[in-house]
C-alpha cells in the first residue's frame, strides 16, 4: 500500500500507449513494488518526444493523490532521465 508523501529513490520508468485514452503516459517498470496500474506525472515533453517503450530513471518520485481520489507518483521536478 502506498502512503501519500512517501518518496522513493532511483525508480525506472517506461513510456506506453494508455488503451483507455489513446495518449502516451509514463509509468514504472514492474518489480519494483508498485501498483501495476499507477502513473507518473511529468513534463508533457517526456509523453510527447519519447516513443512508447522509451526507459527513464527519476532521482525521486513521491506518492500524491488528486483531489478526486486518484492516487499517483510525482517525478522530483517533473524531470525524467533517459536511460
């Protein structure tokens, strides 16, 4: 269970195409302990000049949630490092 302010160090990440929106979204590579469903927020340029499947590795990410309910990870200055 992820709890909201947790910030966790050197997370990798990969671009994929979202099949409920069409878009280019980031979200962490598997085995690494979080939900399979959850996203990051970053820069819109990461979703818009990566292609799918493009790797990133962020210094931090912390956990945050939206006022509607939805809970997600948030990149140390929206920055994403290609790898």
């Amino acid at each position: 269970m992820l709890v909201i302010g947790t910030k966790y160090l050197d997370v990798l990440f990969e671009t994929f195409l979202d099949p409920e929106t069409s878009h280019i979204r980031v979200r962490p590579l598997s085995d690494q302990g979080f939900p399979p469903n959850i996203l990051i927020e970053s820069l819109t340029k990461f979703r818009d000049e990566y292609p799918e499947g493009t790797v990133f590795r962020t210094e931090s990410v912390t956990v945050c949630k939206r006022p509607e309910g939805r809970i997600y990870l948030r990149a140390k200055n929206q920055m994403l490092y290609e790898i």
